[in-house]
C-alpha cells in the first residue's frame, strides 16, 4: 500500500525528459482563445465572489476532454486533479453526456418527493447490486457528498437510537457543521466556525509518521469507550477506506476487520466514506471491498455521475427504512439528469474495464514515481503509497528526518501549473501531491504528465538552491 523511497547517492546518466511545454490547440474551435484572460477573471472573481471560496489554479476553463483542459487564453493543461476525483470516466466521457442530453429531452427535474422517475429506481438497482455484503440493500440519492455523510448520521441515528458519532483523526467528511464535526483537520475547513454538535468523538488514525500502529490506534479506540463515548450510545463510526484530504493513506485491512468486529461487538454500524474513493478509483467499486469488510452504510458521490452532482447512501434495507416517511429527502436529490449520467458513467466503468485500468495505472504511477524521486530528488520523497490509482507523494525537508514540506509541495505544484499540469496537494501537514488523473486517460498523457511532474520537481530544487 505504500513505499518509501530510501535514500540514495546513485545517480542517473539518464537526463530526465523536458517537460512539453503548454500549447494553443489551433484544430478544435472549441479550445480556441475567446478574448477573455485569466486575468480579467481572476479581478472580476475577487469582486464577485467570497475570498472563502479559493481556487487552487488561476486559470479559467474553455473547454475539456478525457484528461486534457483549455484555459480561455487556449492553454492546454494534462488534469491530474479530475475535478477533485469527479472525473474518473474523464470530462465529457460521450456515454455520460449523450445520457444526459437525452433524458434532457424529457424532464429536468420534478422533485423524487413529488412526481417520482426511473431512472432514480434504476441507479438504486444498481447500487444495491455493486455495494458489498449479502444483505439486501437500499440506496437513497442526494446531491452532495457532505449531504450524503449527514443522511448517514441521521439513519444510524434513527435505526440504533444513539447519538454518538466516531470518526478518526485525519479524515474528511464534507463542509456543513456537522461533517465538519467528524472532520479531522482544523486548517482551512474549521477554522473560525465552531463550535460544532455534540457527540461527535474523535479515534486515532494509524501514522508511520507519527508512530502509531493498528493496535495503538484499536487502544485509542477502546480508551475513547472508557473515557468520553459510552459504546451502547454510539451509533455509528465512520471511516474512510482510503484517506482523501487526510493524505491518500489507505487504512490498512486488519484495522477495518478489527473495526467491524468491534461495531458488531456493541451494536454499532460502520459507515464507509467512499465520496472520493469510490467507483474505480482504488481498482474497486469501493475502496473498503479490499479488505473483505462490508459496512452497514456506504456515502457515495465524486465520481459516480461523472461530473454532475449527485451523491447517496448505500445501506441494509433494514438500517435504510428506520426513518420514516419523509424523514429523508431534499429538492434536488436524484435529479433525473444527474441519475441518467451515473448509469452512464458505470456503465463506462464497466464496459472499458477501468476497475482493471485503475489497478495497472496506480502500478504504473508508484514505479515512476519511484524512478523520479531517485532520480530528482533523493532527499524529498519521503512516502510514496495508495490503492489502485489513488496514489499520493509526500514531500519532507530531508530523509532523515521526515520533516513535512508544504513549501516545496506547493512550488512542484505552481512548476507544474506553469509547465502544463494540474496538480493539488493533501495531507495533514499540505507536503503530499495526490493523482487524481481519469482512468481513461491514455498511457501516453499520463506519462506526459508525470515527465512534466518529474520538471517540475527539478525545478522546485533547482529554485530553493538559488
């Protein structure tokens, strides 16, 4: 699940390969420049927009395919980010968009509370079938993954009767006051806003860099029932297979086991936070399928609909009926449109094997990554770890002392910005680079962009040596 690159004197004869340098795409009209300029509309942003909104590249989209996009001035970037791993079947994947502009041609929206449609009831088959377990199943659909997370607070609340919450330290569950509760990490997401709900408990994370194990984090838990969160009133834990904010660190396979086992000990429901792991990502459906385990719940949303904004909760039919009718819901959840490009966007999955596709990329990533940190910069990655396609390099000041980065992390970020390659940070400490690259990007992109990742790290050295 993670390597660490050792600290190495050899050097390559090889000279790493000049990064392509971003290009104005005459052929497609669509990629064209159209008068605007980042520039004008990083002023009209800063006037318009709350400066609490922040965007990490200051560039403004034209136009987009699979992993490539075009800024409005005809700048062409290669996408590791994909939208925050939204796009895992790339931008304007033609199923997803030729789904969508026919259910458009039907109704947008009428609201699943008052005139319900199909295509909800097909994506809950769907998911019912493809979530892991052998209970029966059922699937409610929302817009957001932080409304996701709370439905799934809200039905584990419902169907025990509790109302204590355990989350872990490093984890992400969304940006309203009650994920942000069961949130992990202060600096930006907390910062200024509490205080947050009551009930809401906090258990150590596994760390190699912090020295903790699965036992130190399994005491940490048990400890967490002795002192503050009584067990018979604690009604879910909630965890994600694969840390995403927190830094791309997968849970390793006997702490989830553990944590199952500890859940059915004292009639408490795991819940699965697969907002960014799922649908492909880790080489899976869902990333906690790894390790056996099968949650009570699963919050869903990124990558399903492959670009538009939908989100559910996966769960046993018996947990997902404890509320009552009308308990659940909102205006737009499981919008129609929505629902017909998830369909869409597994049925890509599904079809162009990218389950396979993720599981061969994240090989193909961790071994370059490893031939660039020996290569480039010895003393720099300290960690290089993930599932499937969900791969992270972690930046520190030198090897031996594993110091966290988030300098040199940001300055590989702009090199590449510069170069042609987006790019966005992670991690407790902002030191790690996560790949959130499409599954269907082809060999030849990605690895355009990881020789533009390995320029950019060069640069970043080259920068701070100065």
């Amino acid at each position: 699940m993670s390597s660490t690159v050792k600290k190495s004197h050899r050097k390559s004869s090889a000279k790493a390969k000049a990064a392509p340098q971003m290009t104005v795409v005459e052929a497609n009209p669509a990629t064209k420049p159209d008068g605007q300029t980042n520039a004008d509309l990083v002023a009209r942003r800063d006037a318009a927009v709350p400066r609490g909104v922040a965007s990490a590249a200051p560039i403004y989209a034209k136009y987009a395919e699979n992993a490539e996009l075009w800024d409005v001035e005809g700048n062409r970037y290669i996408d590791f980010v994909g939208g925050i791993g939204v796009l895992n079947t790339g931008h304007r994947h033609p199923k997803v968009v030729e789904a969508a502009k026919a259910q458009e041609d039907h109704y947008t929206h009428t609201s699943f509370q008052v005139v319900p449609y199909g295509p909800y009831i097909e994506l809950a088959e769907k998911l019912n079938a493809l979530a892991p377990g052998e209970a029966p199943k059922k699937t409610l659909l929302v817009t957001t993954g932080a409304e996701a997370v709370e439905n799934a607070v809200k039905i584990a609340r419902a169907a025990t009767g509790r109302p204590g919450i355990i989350a872990f330290t490093g984890g992400y569950h969304g940006r309203t006051l009650l994920t942000l509760g069961m949130t992990g990490k202060v600096t930006p997401y907390k910062k200024d806003v509490g205080p947050f709900p009551a009930d809401v408990f906090r258990a150590p994370f596994p760390s190699v860099r912090d020295g903790i194990t699965v036992q130190d984090a399994l005491t940490g838990l048990k400890n967490l029932f002795l002192t503050d969160a009584q067990p018979e009133r604690v009604a879910a834990i909630i965890i994600e297979p694969v840390l995403g904010e927190g830094g791309y660190t997968p849970v390793p396979f006997d702490m989830l086991q553990e944590l199952r086992a500890i859940c059915d000990q004292h009639g408490i429901l795991l819940i699965a936070d697969e907002v960014q792991a799922g649908f492909g990502r880790t080489g899976t459906w869902f990333a906690i399928e790894h390790s056996g385990v099968a949650p009570d719940l699963i919050t869903v949303a990124k990558s399903m609909a492959g670009g538009y904004p939908l989100a559910g909760v996966i769960g046993r039919a018996d947990v997902m009926d404890a509320m009552a009718p009308g308990g659940l819901g909102g205006t737009y959840g499981g919008n129609p449109v929505a629902c017909a490009a998830a369909l869409a966007a597994i049925e890509a999955i599904e079809d162009e094997g990218l389950l396979a596709r993720s599981t061969a990329m994240g090989e193909t990533l961790k071994a370059r990554f490893a031939e660039i940190g020996a290569r480039s910069a010895p003393y720099r990655f300290w960690d290089i770890r993930g599932l499937g396609a969900m791969v992270a390099v972690e930046f520190v000041t030198d090897f031996d002392s594993a110091k966290p980065d988030a300098d040199f992390t940001k300055r590989v970020i702009a090199h590449a910005l510069k170069r042609g390659l987006l790019l966005l940070s992670c991690g407790m400490h902002g030191n790690a680079v996560r790949v959130m690259v499409p599954l269907t990007a082809s060999d030849a992109i990605v690895e355009e962009g990881l020789a533009i990742f390995e320029e950019a790290v060069a640069a970043a050295v080259a920068e701070e040596q100065k």
